[in-house]
C-alpha cells in the first residue's frame, strides 16, 4: 500500500524540482507519473527527436529515490503532425473532423498515426526501458475518453470492410444475419456496407439513431477492437526493450462512463490495471456505493490488485470547479481504494497548473505552490500507509457473489433501450448497491468466466448470449450454483436481433418460466408484493408464467394483478430465481437479505447507512475497514474484539468514527 503523484516537471522551473521532491518525500509519495502529454517535447519536428530533457527528469527522480511511470505520449499528437498528415484526424459521427486544440483527436485506424506512435514508443522504450527510476508504463491517456473510441471516418469504414469481411465470408451470409431485407438496405458486396453515422433518423433529443442494430453493435465491435489493437501494438513493443509491467488508465462506469471499450478484451493487452477516480467534480458528484463500484470493476478486470492513476486531491473542472474535498474526504476516498483492491493510489496532480485548459484543476497544491491543508492530509495518509505496511501485504477483497456484465449487453441496451430510464450500468448498481450496504464484497464477471467459486451470481439484464456463454451459466446451476436472472435476459442473438423463442428466449429452460407479455413502465408504476415486501416498478413488468418454477411475487395492481414477477426454480443441484420487474431500493435490498439469508452469505457487520464496511485479505491476515461516508460520527457496533491498526487502539463493542473517518480493524478474538 502506497501513496504517488501525477507530476509535470516540464510545467515547472528546474530550481523546483527540488523542492517538490522534498515535499514528496516527506509525505512518503512513492511514485510519479510522467510524461503522457509531452509528445511536442520529445519530438518537436518530423525526422527531429529530443531526449535530453527526459534524460535529466528520470536521473533527477532517481537520485531522490523515487519511482516512475513512464507514459507513451500517444493523446496528444504535435501540431506539426496534423498540419502535414491531416490524415491522422478522426471524424465524429456527422463526418466532421475533431480538429487539433484539445486532445485525443486522432483516428485508431490510421495508418499514419500507427507508424508514427510505433516510432516514438520504440525509441523511447529503447531509451529508457532499463532506467532504474522506471518502475511501470503507462499506455496512452484515457484511451476511449470523450467519445474518441468510435471515429466515421473513410479510414475507419476501409478497416470495418475488412473486419466484416474476415467475420462473415461472404456478404450474403453479412445480409442474412443483419436483415438487410428490411428498409430495403441489402448490400452487393462488402465495399458498399456503410459505417453508422447519422442518417435521416438520427435524433438526439429522443436518443434514437435509426441505422441497422446489427450493423451498430458490430461497429462497436469493431472500434473497441481497434482501440485494444493500438494499445497492444505499444505494449509489445515496450516489451521488446523492457520488463516492467504495462497499464493503461481506464474510466469508471459512471460519470465518465462509454468510452466504448470493452475493458475485459483490453484488461488481457495489461500487466495490470489502473484507473481515473473523480469523485466530486464539474461534471458531477458520485456516490460512494456507485465509486466501490468502479472500484470491484477494475478489481475484476484482471483478477488482481489494481492501481488508482489519477486520484482527486482538489476542487476540480475545466470550464467550472466542483467543491473542495471536505477535510478528511482525500484520506477517506484513499482507503475507501485501497479496502477494494488498490495497492497504488497517485493523485492527480501535484500542483494545480497556471496555464493550459486545465487551470481550474486543482492538485495537492494550489497555483502557488505552497503546502496546505490538503498536502498536510495526504501526508497523514502517507505515514499511515507506512504504518500498515508493517502489518498488512497486499490487500484484496474475497468475494463470494458476483454479477455479470457483459459489454454486448451493454452496448445493445444503448441502441435499444427498451423504455424510458433504462440504463444497464446503473441497472447493474442497483443490484451491487445492497450488498455495498451489508459489507459483502462483489466481484464482476463475463458471462464465459468460470464462475464455480460463487455462493451467488447475479445477470441483470444479460440481453445478448451465445450458446457457450448459456452453457456455462447452466453447468454452474447444474453444479448447485444459485443465479438470478431479470427480464430483458436471453432475448437477442449474437448479430443483436430478437430470439424467436418466447421470453425469457435462451433461458426458459433455466428459469423455469415463460413470459405472457410485458409491459413497459412508460410514465407509469406498477405494484407488486412478495419475498422483497411491497414494492413499486419504474421501468418493466414482466407477466410471468411459471412452468416449473414456484411464485416468490406477484402483481397488486393494473390488468396483471396477481400474476407473478419474481420466481425460483430447481436446476441440477441449484437454484435460479426470475425477476420480471425492476424494484425500488427498499425492495431491492429486501431481496439481496433473502437471497443471502437463503444461500448462508452473511453481512460482515452491523450495516450502519453511510458506512461502507470491507474486508480483505492478504494471505495470512483479514482486516476490515470501517468507513465513514457521512458528514457526522458514526458509531459502528462490532461482533468481536478488533485492534485498530491505525491508533493500536483495542475497539470493542463499537469503533466510533468522526465525519470522514476511517478505522482498519484487525481481528483479535472473538466475544
């Protein structure tokens, strides 16, 4: 467990190098990262390359002992390379040009942009690949960020040609699977096959983009495979000349959410993960179960510890500033990423920058440069990591429950989105949210993971799956594995058309159940009772007919009254449950205490409402951590003696917690 920080030492007058290496050292910053805007730096002309000023960065850090990621400068290509090579451009999906000014402006797809980052990334990983300060590389900068992962432009429709051409054979087989037969848009060969920018019936006031479902959702295949195909291309070639690990930063799953990526595929390309953690900014406020969220998904991605990359440690925006971190909350998002699987947490950034786009984005320090409250917080939690270290290694939480997420799913449900409100990502948080709330750690899964060691999967919403993927969801169930299935599940095929079969399509079978209809919740509610109490639907209601499944809810209102919504049904040796509605938070976290009472998951301890409570695990010890997300004193009620491994405190009976406060207990005996 450690602390580090983003740094631009090239923003910065070389007589402050010093000064801030000091500064880092004596709040135990670790780490820095560097370097993943400076491509005008080491390459200020075509055919001109400029090394000297990385020379002296990395020999500085050395000397003062302190390690670095270096970053492959790719999100910002120099003016002089799109002056020359317009080529490298993306397009937006109208088919204009994302013009030089901002960042990340360039086309996955062009052959241009491929030869020119291979060039740079080579010379700099044969350079500095041995350097002792370079401790890891980091890949590009928010690869996918602000809708740059799927560009229409002519270069990208000439790949996606080929990519369809490679997939399908020929382009019969290409109209068969699409239905091309429909609006009359049969294709002759696969030269006349047309990206998805907006037609006629694109309309983003209604969210509706009209072109063929299939068509999109393999488009979107199609562009996250070229963004994963360009980190792969920089991290074989910084293998070549190294053997530090490599990551990429990644985004969360909601406020920066649809990079467009599927993180799994591009999770394979890294050593590790890492990701960009900005809780309370100007684009929005995160709440802290939707941020442990983020956190189980990027502890999932590899099945290991993971990095924090860009950590918030000021007020932040480009345009506007979000608030300043409350004292206390920098410590408190610090461990709240550690207790979830984070070995590194680097904070973005030292010190806020006096010029550029990015002058509102407060770091540790202010424009002035001078320690503050902030700095003096995170110095804190720098000795603390120490301290901990002496007793903890590698922490990570053990989860016996895991949902399902599925970037199929979750780009169809973006094309088609069923009913008003619908969104697969926070459908999802709505079954993570109570577990978050018990103290029960949760894992996330593909739908072709092995899933054998969970007491407990859930796939809300698992829209598209292949006959393998359902196989494997059934031997888990056939193997005495309990699953919940919800509606809008199994009911399109791989090519994103609608199954023949009747709802639930590929897992009627699974689920025991065939659904009469469906009724969207479209400026409407509907009740219901059962298992989960009363409960009122927002978004869907399924008209469940059980089978061989056995009724847990029924209906209390409209035509459907008393017809079911959630069923259990045997499978094998286990157990899987359908719900055909969505329910609202009390209901839902109703639900999971069955499900967990039913299938022996017990919560860690007494759930107090703003206290996200985790435990993890090192090998050899189990802490737990104690976390405040509330704005006055908790007081925690505990089940056994605990030492606190912050204070060497001995809590019994209850641990008490100021505003923002956080304990790391460890288990001395129990009562």
């Amino acid at each position: 467990m450690r602390i580090g920080v983003d740094y631009y030492p090239e923003h910065w007058e070389k007589e402050r190098w010093k000064t801030d290496a000091e500064l880092m050292a004596k709040a135990n910053i670790k780490v820095v990262r560097i370097g993943e805007f400076a491509w005008s730096l080491y390459q200020p002309e075509e055919n001109r390359f400029c090394f000297e000023w990385m020379d002296e960065i990395l020999d500085f850090f050395r000397d003062h002992q302190i390690s670095v990621v270096l970053c492959t400068p790719s999100a910002t290509p120099p003016k002089w390379m799109t002056d020359k090579y317009p080529d490298i451009f993306q397009d937006d999906i109208h088919g204009n040009p994302k013009i030089f000014g901002t960042r990340k402006h360039y086309c996955f797809n062009s052959k241009t942009y491929h030869a020119f980052t291979r060039e740079l990334v080579t010379k700099i990983a044969e350079r500095y690949g041995r350097h002792p300060a370079v401790e890891a590389w980091q890949i590009d900068n928010e690869l996918g960020w602000a809708n740059t992962t799927r560009c229409y432009c002519e270069k990208c429709r000439a790949e996606f040609q080929q990519w369809l051409k490679k997939k399908y054979g020929t382009i019969e087989e290409l109209n068969r699977r699409y239905g091309t037969v429909f609006w009359s848009q049969i294709y002759n060969s696969f030269e006349e096959v047309i990206i998805p920018r907006a037609g006629a019936c694109y309309d983003t006031c209604h969210d509706t983009q009209g072109q063929n479902p299939a068509l999109l959702l393999d488009y979107y295949r199609f562009s996250s495979d070229s963004v994963i195909r360009f980190a792969k291309e920089s991290a074989e070639i910084i293998r070549r000349y190294s053997d530090r690990p490599v990551t990429s930063n990644l985004l969360d799953a909601a406020v920066n959410s649809g990079t467009g990526i599927d993180y799994f595929k591009l999770s394979e390309q890294l050593d590790f993960v890492s990701w960009d953690n900005y809780i309370e900014f100007q684009w929005g406020i995160a709440q802290a179960a939707t941020v442990s969220r983020d956190h189980a998904l990027l502890r999932s991605y590899k099945k290991q510890p993971f990095w924090v990359m860009e950590q918030q440690s000021g007020p932040c925006g480009w345009s506007k500033m979000g608030p300043a971190p409350t004292p206390g909350k920098l410590r408190l998002w610090t461990y709240q990423a550690v207790a979830n699987g984070a070995d590194t947490v680097v904070y973005f950034r030292w010190r806020a920058c006096p010029f550029g786009t990015e002058q509102y984005w407060h770091g540790i320090l202010d424009h002035d440069g001078k320690p503050n409250r902030r700095y003096e917080e995170i110095a804190q939690v720098g000795s603390e990591m120490e301290r901990l270290n002496r007793v903890f290694g590698t922490l990570k939480p053990q989860a016996k429950i895991a949902i399902v997420k599925s970037f199929d799913s979750e780009w169809s449900h973006s094309i088609h989105k069923h009913v008003e409100n619908f969104q697969y990502d926070s459908f999802l948080l709505d079954f993570y949210r109570p577990f978050y709330q018990m103290g029960l750690s949760v894992d996330f899964v593909t739908p072709h993971d092995d899933i054998s060691s969970y007491a407990l999967v859930l796939a809300p919403a698992l829209l598209i799956v292949t006959e393998e993927e359902k196989e494997n969801l059934e031997r888990y169930v056939r193997g005495g594995g309990t699953l919940l299935l919800t509606f809008r599940s199994g009911i399109r095929d791989e090519d994103n058309n609608m199954r023949k079969e009747t709802v639930p399509g590929a897992f009627s079978e699974l689920a025991g159940v065939r659904v009469k209809e469906y009724d969207p919740q479209f400026q409407k509610e509907t009740g219901s009772s059962g298992v989960f109490g009363k409960a009122q639907s927002k978004l869907w209601c399924d008209v469940v007919e059980p089978v061989s499944a056995e009724t847990l809810g029924v209906y209390t209102q409209d035509y459907y009254s008393g017809e079911s919504c959630l069923t259990v049904n045997a499978f094998g040796k286990g157990t899987v449950y359908y719900l055909g509605c969505d329910l609202d938070g009390d209901a839902m976290n109703r639900l999971m205490k069955y499900l967990c009472t039913r299938h022996g998951l017990s919560p860690v301890t007494y759930p107090i409402e703003g206290v996200e409570q985790v435990e993890a695990q090192d090998g050899e010890h189990t802490a737990l951590f104690v976390m405040n997300h509330n704005p006055y004193p908790a007081v925690v009620p505990l089940d056994r003696i605990y030492e606190n491994a912050l204070t060497n405190d001995e809590e019994k009976d209850t641990v008490t917690l100021k505003p923002y406060d956080v304990a790391v207990l460890i288990w001395k005996k129990s009562f």
